[in-house]
C-alpha cells in the first residue's frame, strides 16, 4: 500500500513544480513587457538632428530618406547620379539636401564630410546610414576572378569602413548612431562572389565598432535584411552578369559543369528570387528609423519574414544543414563526384 506520507509527498512536488512553471512564465511574461517598454522609447528634438545617408537613388536609402524627412529629420541624402537626386528633391521637403557621393571615391569622401561638417555645426551628425550596395558578379565561385569581387569589396566593405572612419569625430560629437545595412548573407553564404563576404565583413566591422565607440556614446545598430526587390536584386542585371562570367569561362570549365548549366542556374535564380523577394521594402527601413530614433537601439535587426523564419535560425544549425539547403536551391553540375570517405566515384 503506498503511504499516507508518500501521497503527501507528491502532491507537494506537483505543487512545487507547478508554482516553479508559474514563476517562469510570469517571469518571462514580465520581461517581455519590460523589454517592449524599453523598445518603445524615443528621442526627441528630430528637427536639431542631421542624418547623412548613402545609396539614396533608389530601394531603402531613397524611402528611409523620405520618411525621416517626413518626421522632421535634417536629412543629408548621397546619391550616386544626378538623376537620383534630382528625383528624391522632387519628393521630399526643402529640407531634405542630397550630393552627389560615390562611395569608393576617397576625394568624394571627404567632400562629404566637409559639406556635413557645415551643415551641423556644433551639434555633430545625429546618424550616418551606410547603405548603399551592390551585388553582382554573384554566381559559382570557379567562375570569378580577383576583380569581380574586389568591385563589390570596394563599394559594401571597404567604402563603408572608409566612409565611417571620416565620420566619425561628427559622430562623437553628436553622441550619434552608426547604422550598417548588411545582409542574412553576411550570415550564410549561399552564393560565390564578393557579396557574401563583404556583409560578413560588414558584421565583424559593426560589432567591433560597437565595442569600442560604446565609451563614446556612438551606438552602432546592424540592418539584416532577406531577400527584397530593389536595384541589388534585379534578375535582368543579374543574369547578364552570370552570362557574361560563363562567356568567359575556359571550355574545360564549361564542359564539367554541362552545356544546360547556365540556363538551370538562371531559372533557379528567378525561382528562388520569385518566392523569397518581397515588394514591401519598408519592412528594412522601419528597421533603419527604429535605430535612429529609440532611446535603445538593437544590436541586430533582423527585416523580412524570411531572414526572421528560415535564414537567421538556420545560420545557428550546423553547416550540413544548411549546405543540404543550398543545393535543393541550385542544379548540379554535370560533373558532380559523390564522395565517399576519401574515395571518389568518378561514375567510369
């Protein structure tokens, strides 16, 4: 018979554990409105803050210039072509003052930075947004050459890097925030190319200039977007490229990838980009506004239901997980080898 005692027992443990789950649940319940609370803080006096902004032609520089312009901002948007300016003039308020700006131009740099220097005055610059991107060549790895990824370096990595530095006393003086678009590809690599790796230099960059302006006041704040239709995603740009890579590719090369690579390579591409790119753009810009404007900017932000759901949850899986992901998503070359241990079945 069981005892009297033991019943007691473990009527008591059930209680225990239940009070236990209860302290749980209210404790994360609470820390969860503490942390939206905390989210929701803002800064004021957006009229006595200037924000400089690259790549504002097109996508999310030329949206998140408008809005903050709309909020009151001292907006100073860099595009790359007259045209790009001209047109966000035309869309925005007095207020908002576009330059011309290219990015891997050491002289425009600087130009820059002393038309900033006048604009703010004692105040310093409030933010420095550093989107402007590009993307191609994108495509296998054995198709590229040292220049195809030193263009994309010069302009998402090293521009950034160089950009920020001649910023930066602007920054200090202002307590300001540095905001770096980079990319769920600066977390997984899914394709070859100079794109991948300067996001994931765009990370290593951020977080260490976080560190260290952290004494200074200067909060930096990472934008992870997913995959969303702007000039970096355009399939007839993208394609071109990808032919002109293969045009120029030895037949050896040609030959072990199989003469219907290119044209499989290409319709996974529109597949993958049709399914995943999302039109709403604003999705990534809300995101930039969130850093300019709380009280306690995040670290990360993380824009797309995409880079939310599949890519940044798979960047924490092991990589075989991910690698099984990438293949589903392209062809396989004519050639491909099955390897097993170290020998290799060559199909002969």
């Amino acid at each position: 018979m069981v005892s009297e005692e033991s019943i007691l027992f473990d009527i008591s443990e059930v209680i225990l554990s239940h009070q236990v789950i209860t302290f749980i649940l209210i404790l994360i319940a609470v820390s969860a409105v503490v942390w939206y609370i905390r989210d929701s803080y803002r800064v004021d006096d957006f009229d006595q803050k200037h924000v400089f902004i690259t790549g504002c032609d097109s996508g999310f520089g030329n949206l998140v210039a408008r809005q903050l312009d709309r909020k009151g901002f001292n907006v100073i948007a860099a595009c790359l072509t007259e045209e790009g300016a001209s047109e966000l003039t035309a869309a925005s308020s007095p207020r908002l003052k576009t330059l011309l700006f290219n990015v891997t131009d050491s002289a425009s740099i600087r130009s820059a930075v002393e038309f900033v220097r006048a604009e703010v005055g004692e105040r310093g610059l409030w933010g420095l947004v550093n989107n402007a991107g590009r993307s191609i060549p994108i495509g296998p790895t054995e198709w590229m050459q040292l220049e195809d990824f030193t263009k994309v370096l010069d302009v998402n990595l090293l521009g950034v890097i160089e950009v920020t530095l001649l910023f930066l006393p602007l920054l200090k003086q202002a307590q300001g925030r540095v905001v770096n678009v980079a990319s769920i590809l600066g977390r997984l690599a899914l394709n070859g190319g100079g794109y991948c790796l300067s996001k994931w230099g765009v990370e290593a960059f951020s977080d260490s200039l976080r560190r260290d302006m952290q004494h200074f006041g200067v909060k930096v704040s990472i934008i992870e977007p997913g995959f969303f239709k702007t000039g970096v995603t355009r399939l007839d740009l993208i394609e071109a490229d990808l032919k002109r890579l293969w045009d120029r590719l030895p037949q050896d090369v040609k030959d072990s990838y199989g003469e219907n690579y290119l044209d499989e390579y290409v319709k996974a591409q529109d597949f993958s980009m049709g399914l995943l790119c999302s039109s709403d753009i604003s999705k990534v810009t809300n995101c930039m506004q969130h850093a300019l404007t709380a009280v306690h900017p995040r670290t990360r932000y993380g824009a797309g239901w995409d880079a939310k759901l599949l890519w940044i949850p798979l960047s924490y899986l092991p990589s075989f997980v991910a690698d099984f992901t990438v293949s589903v998503l392209l062809p396989v070359p004519r050639d491909h080898r099955k390897v097993q241990g170290n020998q290799v079945d060559t199909g002969n």
